[in-house]
C-alpha cells in the first residue's frame, strides 16, 4: 500500500537550516507529484510547494521561494524539503503529501508529519 | 492568488443531525475543490475531490456540492467519528490554497 515516512522531529535555532525527508514506498516515485504542506500549532493547512517525482522541477509558493528547495531521489524513492533561514514563525508540522491520481493536485496520502521547533 | 474562506468557523452538532460546512472562493476555481477531514495529531484525510467526487472509503453520508465559487460540504447524520476539522481546497491555480477550516464539535 502507498506509504509515506518521514524524518524525526527537530529543534533548530533561528537563522539555521532543517532538512526533513519523506521515503515512499508502495507506488513508484516517478509517477506522481509530491508536495509540501506545513501547519503551524493550532492553525490550518499551508502548501509550500510541489515537486515532480519524475523530472524533479518543482513550484513552490512564493511566500517560501526565496527559502526553501524541494529535491528527490529517485533510487531511494525519497523526496526532500529543506528550509533556510529559520524564525520563529517556522515552528509547525511539515507534511509530504502526494497527489491522489498521476493527475489532479488534491492529496490522497500524506506522511505523518514532522514536528520542527525553531527556538533559540 | 485565490483565498478560501470558510463558514462557519466552529460548527456545533449532536450526532444524528445534518451538518452543512461552507467554502468560498475569492475568484472562480471550477468544480477543482477537495476537501479534507483532519482529527487531532493525525494528518489530513482526503473525503472528495472534484467538488462531488468521494475518494475510494468515505462513506456514502459525506457529500459535495457546488462550482464556480460556492461549495458545500454535507454530512447527512453526524457520526461519533466526524468530530474533527474539515478544510477545503482549491487546485484550480497556482498557488494552491486551503480554506482556514471548520471545527465540528459536539453539541
């Protein structure tokens, strides 16, 4: 069945970097879009981008352009999210979600999220 | 950029009542809507995309409607296990947007 798993939570300083992964098993990583949604402490849903399993060229939200770099690896079948420049505002759930059908940006199967904290 | 609002913000219901959950969008999205059931520490579940279509499991008592800018979500008899927060979501343009959620709680 289509599973994704995602990295540990992590606790960065203001102004670092995190890196979070998310392994997909169950489906062939090529074949479908992965995306990005993040959600801070008790507020909604935000989608920071998206990334082409199979061509790797992604689109990401303008809010995050300048900061954040979506990758994939297709021999592992994981996709990457890493953000630069941490604040405190960064502090949410980070989940890869990947799309319901090879077509169609709505999201059928979503990893179980990754807590990342930014306090200094 | 299209923004998505939801209404009401907190919906109270007892279990065996309807609920109806509205979404709006800012500018025209089609019938590219999904919508979403999220419970506390636990990721969101896809219930319909396509405005009216519902993903493989949902049960027949979730409902969608709508296009153009006004969409409905109905839950025909509230379950114990539909308390949760639900969100709606365009995919219709770049950048993709989810509306602020409804929390359905008991009444």
């Amino acid at each position: 069945q289509v599973q994704m798993v995602q990295s540990g939570a992590e606790v960065k300083k203001p102004g670092a970097s995190v890196k979070v992964s998310c392994k997909a098993s169950g489906y062939t990583l090529t074949n479908y879009y992965m995306h990005w949604v993040r959600q801070a402490p008790g507020q909604g849903l935000e989608w920071m981008g998206i990334i082409n399993g199979s061509g790797g060229t992604t689109t990401y939200a303008q809010k995050f352009q300048d900061r954040v770099t979506m990758t994939r690896d297709t021999s592992t079948s994981t996709v990457y999210m890493e953000l630069s420049s941490l604040r405190s505002e960064d502090t949410a759930v980070y989940y890869c979600a990947r799309t319901y059908h090879s077509f169609g940006y709505y999201f059928g199967y979503w990893g179980q999220g990754t807590l990342v904290t930014v306090s200094s | 950029e299209i923004v998505m609002t939801q209404s009401p913000g907190t919906l109270s219901v007892s279990p065996g009542e309807r609920a109806t959950l509205s979404c709006r969008a800012s500018q025209s999205v089609s019938s590219n809507l999904a919508w979403y059931q999220q419970k506390p520490g636990q990721a969101p579940r896809l219930l319909i995309y396509g405005a009216s279509t519902m993903a493989t499991g949902i049960p027949a008592r979730f409902s969608g409607s709508g296009s153009g800018t006004e969409f409905t979500l109905t839950i025909s008899s509230l379950q114990s296990e539909d308390f949760a927060v639900y969100y709606c979501q365009q995919y219709n343009n770049w950048p993709l947007a989810f509306g602020g959620g409804t929390k359905v709680e008991i009444k």
